[in-house]
C-alpha cells in the first residue's frame, strides 16, 4: 500500500510511504530548492513528488487545515483542531481514471500520529504527547491500543504568544493584527540568552499576566493595543526586552510543568510536536524533570512533518499500524545542474584537503545526497567552518545575512560529545542546549555559555562523520560551525547553479558537492 500525503498552509510538504514496509519514501518540503521559507505547496513540489512514485498511491491523504484550499462549504478535507469521532473523513477519489482511497485527519492528529510514528519506542508502549505551537498547548495520552486520550488544555496559542514578544519590541514589526512572522520565535529563542535571571519585575509580571492567559492572541490583540507598554518598540536587544524575554519563556515553560507534574504521573515517554519542539531549552529542561522515562522530538517536529503524520494516520487506519522506519536525509534530491567553472579549482573530494581548508578560516558549502527533512540543517545541507574564533561567528551570520545575536551551532562526533558539551548523550537532530566546556570552540559558545550541538556517527552521516574525524586528526577537536547552507528568507539551497550564485555572492571560500571539492580562485572577502 502506497499512501501520499499534502500538508496545506504554510510549511507545505509532501510525503510518501510505503505502508506495507511501513517505512517512509520521501518527505518533500515546499521551501526547499531555494524557495522562501514556510511556502505553501507548488507545482514544483508535486512534480517532484509525483516524479519520485513508479505508480499512483492506493491512498491520497490531505492534512487538516483552517482552509484547507478546497471549495468553501465542501466537506472534503477535515479542519485543524480535533481527536476524536468526527476528525477525520474516508472516502474514494479518481485519481487518472483510477479509484484510490482518501483519507484526511485533523492537523492536531498529524502532530500526534508524527511524533508517536517516528518515535523510537516499541509499538504498543503507552506515551504520553505535548503538542505545542502557535495555537495548541496540549497534552496527551496514547496507549497501548493507539487510543487517545485527551488529558487537557494548559494554554492556548503558546507559539504566538511567544513570537508577538519579539514583534512588540521590534521597531520594523509594522503588520496588521492577525499576522506574525514565522522567524521570530527563533530569535526570541536566541536573546533570551542575554536575559538576566532573577524573578519578573513589575513590568514584567505584568505583561506575563496580561499575555499568558488571553485565548487567542492572533484575532484577539494587535500590537498596537500595548502602545502603552514600556517594551512597544523598545528595541529587541535592549537589555530590559531581553530580560523580559526570558522571564516569559520560562513562564510559558512553567506552565506546562506545573500541569504535566501533577497530571502526568505515569512515568511514561513523551512525545513532543508542534513548532514548540523546536525550542532547544525547553526540550532540555523537558529531559531534566525526570517526569518521563525518556523524551522523544522529532527533527521535523513542526509543520514540516504534518504531510508525514496525516500519512502515519492513513496508514494507522488502513493497516492498524502506526510506526514508521524513517531516515533524517529523506528530502529532496540535490540537483546537479550546469555550472560555469570560471575561477573555480576543481578536486576529487579528499576529506583531509576540506579539513585543511576549513582549518585554515575557510568557509565551505557541504552538499551530500538528499536533504534533511525539518528546518534544521544536518551535514547535507550546510555551511561549514572551524569552531575556535569569534570571528568565524560573525563572518557565518554575515554571509547568512542574519543579525549578530544569534548563535551559529556545533556539530561534533557522537563518540566526543561529553568531550566538549555537558550532554554526554547523542543528539542526533540538533534539538537540545547544552553548556560548552570546551572554552576553545568561541564560534559556536553563546553568550550564556551554551550551544545547540549535533552530535554524528558513522552509520548516521558517514561523509560528515569522515570529515570531523579528518578535522579532529588536525585540531584536536571533532567539531565544526554547522548553519543551514540557504539563500536569506528561503530553504535551503538544493540544485548546483544556485550553490554557485551563492557562494560567490555571498563570500564562501568554496564548496563540496558529493564527490568533488570546488575552491573559489579569488574568494569574496
């Protein structure tokens, strides 16, 4: 059985399974191959994933969506919010003159079935699910039958709220009620490092008290209604937002504690989904409550892996199952595309030149394969560089046009992570914090200590993993600066003409793709 799944909306994907190995074929994202960030699905999109099919699915699953892209009024596709009876829709479509099924869920049930089908834990094991993100904060239970329990809502739009702080500090945040920019939880992310710790002041507790609660902040409150707020365009690097920030994050976080202490007491795994996820320190401190026996979040733990979880649901439905083997590196194939060599030296790929070069302040292009799936970048589509000078910090978020707040990540051999980071564990998808101990490794050290380090084996990413070594072998260290390797405002960078373009427009010394090494003759300062 064949099941393709879309996910409408922002972060638009495409994925398909074989339900029969159950094992994932692809997950194709929409803003990959250099298109803006969050697209919704295109043309291309279905191209290449039709393109990648021998033959038309036995089920076409569409995700749930607020508008799901179908005629208004027609029940062909189920909303958002849901669980239970009534939150999913089974049919029959034509597709090419051929009967298939169809099957659609909710988009809550796409980040619940995502997370527990990727998950590494045995089917039948109960777990229990935190699904947080720009509209739900909720936990669950899923036992051993694949029934789900509903175990309660401890805060509504969790991921709006925290995003419309860094719009309200922001003075170039200038849109109308309703809308948000997707990017800004991740710097929210980045500058409540420079938070002082202490308990809220006045102000402070009171735009915790005003915010928190609100049921919905999109259709609810604009930033200008906090005009009045000493933090309305204070500038998100002042020293009094940044505190604010991180008062609020661990606010928002305490929240979900105090629920989850007194209402999850099973001691069983979690699962956490929902953009939410991919909050390094919250997934940290997560781990650290020894609430649960172990802490699972998927790599594609936002909207990015909704198309995989409605096809984990189809798959559930139709065949009972529903856990799925899966590879990180299922995206997109890179394409190979003519390329004018002018000013470039060409070599066969030798993993101890690219060290050399790299040890050397060089800044290299790292392509292998097909790309990661998730927002994060994995060692097949990255930006590489030594990890030792504050100056490669601030060269890496020049080139990716990105301000100077904002840290660049570690990747390190799995074998030397407790070398280096107090996490001496695997972490495979770059989804924790942890504190450096390491004080040679000043490029990817932010400023409260920490780094959001991935760690690589050997079976995970053998090219990446060769490389370390190589570079280990001639530094001391098995870690290199590690940022996604993508055009400002899109995804990442997936076909050779457009690594090309980048890498002279925007300063790489060169660039490796599979097999072969290209340095720049004259690289851009």
């Amino acid at each position: 059985m064949r099941i393709i799944s879309m996910k409408p909306g922002h972060d638009g994907a495409i994925a398909a399974l074989d339900g029969s190995a159950a094992e994932l074929i692809y997950s194709y994202e929409a803003e990959k191959d250099s298109f803006p960030r969050y697209s919704t699905i295109t043309p291309t999109t279905v191209l290449d994933a039709a393109g990648h099919l021998d033959a038309i699915p036995d089920v076409i699953a569409v995700g749930g969506w607020e508008n799901a892209g179908f005629a208004r009024n027609v029940s062909i596709a189920a909303g958002y919010y849901g669980i239970t009876q009534g939150s999913e829709i089974v049919g029959e479509k034509t597709i090419f003159g051929r009967k298939v099924h169809f099957y659609s869920s909710t988009h809550e049930r796409s980040h619940l079935w995502g997370s527990y089908g990727m998950s590494p834990f045995p089917a039948g094991m109960p777990c229990y699910a935190l699904i947080w993100e720009g509209d739900l904060g909720d936990f669950y239970e899923i036992d051993e039958r694949l029934q789900v329990v509903h175990l309660g809502k401890v805060m509504s739009t969790p991921g709006n709220k925290y995003a419309f702080l860094y719009a309200l500090a922001d003075p170039k945040f200038a849109l109308p009620k309703g809308q948000l920019r997707y990017e800004d939880a991740g710097k929210l992310m980045a500058l409540c490092a420079y938070g002082q710790t202490g308990s809220p002041d006045r102000d402070e507790q009171a735009l915790i008290d005003f915010l928190l609660p609100r049921p919905g902040i999109l259709s609810s409150l604009s930033k200008e209604d906090l005009r009045e707020s000493p933090y309305y365009n204070i500038g998100v690097t002042h020293q009094k937002f940044t505190n604010l920030a991180k008062r609020v994050s661990d606010a928002i976080f305490d929240s979900f504690h105090t629920f989850a202490k007194k209402n999850l007491t099973k001691g069983l795994p979690l699962l956490i989904a929902g953009g939410c996820g991919l909050n390094c320190e919250w997934n940290r401190r997560w781990i650290e409550t020894n609430l649960f026996s172990d802490v699972f979040i998927p790599p594609c733990t936002n909207d990015t892996g909704s198309a995989m979880g409605t096809a984990v649901d189809a798959m559930r439905y139709f065949t009972g199952n529903a856990k799925i083997k899966w590879n990180v590196y299922s995206g997109q194939p890179f394409t190979l595309d003519e390329i004018d060599h002018t000013g470039l030296e060409v070599h066969p790929l030798d993993y101890g030149q690219v060290a050399a070069a790299l040890l050397d302040d060089k800044v290299i292009g790292w392509v292998q394969g097909n790309c990661e799936i998730g927002p994060r970048a994995l060692g097949n589509r990255s930006i590489l560089a030594a990890p030792f000078s504050k100056a490669t910090h601030e060269r890496l978020n020049r080139i990716k046009n990105r301000e100077g707040f904002r840290p660049i990540a570690p990747v390190c051999l799995e074998e030397d992570v407790g070398l280096h980071f107090d996490l001496a564990s695997p972490s495979p998808y770059m989804l924790l914090f942890q504190k450096v101990l390491d004080n040679r490794l000043e490029a990817v050290t932010h400023v409260d200590g920490t780094a959001r380090a991935q760690t690589v084996s050997r079976e995970q990413n053998p090219h990446l993993f060769e490389l370390l070594t190589s570079f280990k072998a001639k530094s001391g260290a098995g870690v290199l600066c590690n940022t996604s390797l993508n055009f400002s405002g899109t995804g990442f960078i997936n076909r050779a003409s457009d690594l090309l373009t980048y890498a002279r427009a925007r300063g790489l010394d060169g660039f490796v793709i599979n097999d072969a090494f290209y340095l720049l003759k004259e690289p851009i300062a």
